[in-house]
C-alpha cells in the first residue's frame, strides 16, 4: 500500500552538484548520480533505523501513518482508519513479508508481492541498487510536470520491472512506474514524489501521490527520525502471521510426503 523514498544529502549539495549534460548517459551513470547528488553511500549507510509518522488519505479518507526500518532488511507499518475500515498493517522480517487487515485479514505475500515487498523493506537498496536489481536500461527521456527527465527501466533479481524517471538537471527521483500485485490481481501504480524537506541531514520527500487504476493513495510524512531505538519486538510475527507460517510449513510437509 505504502512505498517510501529515501533522500540522504545536505540540500547544498543539490545545488553545487553538476546538472545532467549529455542524454547518451548510461543507466548506470544516472542511478549512481542520483546517489552522489543525494549524499552518497556513506551518508545512506549511516542511518541505521528509521522512524517515520504522517497520513495516509484515500477515497475521502484519511489516517494516521507509522512506519518503522530497521537495517538491513527490517519494516513495519500501520495506517489506522479509525473511523472507518480500522487498521492496516504490513512488515517484514527479512524473510516474511505479511499484511493484516479488517477487510482481507492476515495473509503472507508470495511470488512477486513478497519480492517488492521485501525490496521496500531494504533500508540501503538505493544505495546498493545492484544487488537488487540485475539490469538497468536507458528508455529514453520523458518530461513530468513540465521537468526533462531520464527514464531508466530496472529488473530486479526477482519480480517485474519497474521504471524511475529523474530530474535531469537536479539528479533527483520525481517518478516511479511500479507493478503492484495483491490479491485483488495486478497493476502497474504511479508515484509522484515532492515536496522534499530536511530531516536532520537527510532531503526526503514529504508528499507521495501514488495511483492505482481504481483509487489514489496520497502519503504526507510529517516527520522521520534516524537511529533512533525501535521499540522492543516491533519486527517480530504478528500471532495470526505466525499462525499461518505454522500452517504453510504443515502444508509444504505434507505435500512431500
């Protein structure tokens, strides 16, 4: 449901850093800019967790957001829609990837669900992005709200392509073509990423305008807080989660004899 973007740099480097001169750059050259630009590697590995509170508004709803990371590979979210469907929550611990709902109820996320799922959940993966993504492919360049931008093509290791538009004269990541998979089936979501402000050294995008075929899912972050202490077993397997881990492995068991 939720897709976060991390941005470490000090907003000077934004403005001493070189625009993008030649379209004939490589793929490569482009994604590892936008890290340079952004603060460099260093600067994303320093962050160890991740604290980060907002809302989340859809179809004339809106609720509070909490989202935890942990690195390398640890998350939790929670949505509470008090008011209406109750509350969302997804994580994973580095090898499950789960959701739980009040209208779906508690399920794990195979195939290529749990493969983003657990991409997302990756607190360096821009930073590393080849030890996700196995190719990157130039595709072009593509104008979004009015901003020329390069338009790279990503595979991952496992899962469906996605694509990333970036700013060619600041380097930065503005658009996001993404395969969304859930049980309702497939479709490819649109992200629009802006607003971007300060976070105790680190830029982040504070406004994420994410489109699906039937709905639209605007995620405002009103603060993020780095290295701070995670509170005690937030990563652990909600008990339903658990519940049905002990029932796959039943099944698996039984399949083999």
């Amino acid at each position: 449901m939720i897709s976060r973007f991390r941005f470490a740099a000090p907003a000077l480097l934004l403005l001493a850093a070189p625009a993008f001169a030649a379209d004939d750059m490589k793929p490569e050259a482009i994604l590892d800019k936008y890290i340079e630009v952004t603060g460099g590697r260093a600067a994303y590995e320093k962050v160890k967790t991740e604290i980060a509170t907002g809302t989340v508004e859809v179809m004339g709803m809106s609720g509070p957001l909490t989202s935890y990371r942990e690195a390398p590979d640890k998350s939790y979210s929670l949505v509470d829609f008090s008011a209406g469907p109750g509350k969302f929550e997804e994580g994973t611990n580095g090898t499950v990837a789960w959701a739980m709902d009040g209208m779906q109820g508690p399920r794990i996320k195979d195939g290529d669900e749990r493969a983003t799922a657990l991409r997302s959940g990756a607190l360096y993966k821009d930073a590393h992005w080849r030890d996700f993504y196995k190719k990157a492919e130039l595709a072009g360049s593509e104008d979004v709200n009015g901003k020329a931008c390069y338009k790279v093509l990503l595979t991952p290791n496992e899962g469906s392509a996605e694509t990333r538009f970036f700013e060619k004269t600041s380097g930065l990541l503005v658009k996001v073509l993404m395969p969304v998979t859930s049980p309702d089936g497939s479709a490819t979501a649109e992200l629009l990423l802006s607003d971007y402000r300060d976070e105790g050294g680190v830029l982040t995008p504070h406004t994420i305008d994410q489109k699906l075929p039937s709905v639209e899912i605007v995620v405002k972050i009103q603060s993020v807080k780095e290295n701070v202490e995670i509170p005690a077993g937030r990563f652990d397997l909600p008990a339903e989660i658990k519940a049905l881990t002990a029932d796959k492995k039943t099944d698996t068991k039984s399949e083999k004899k």
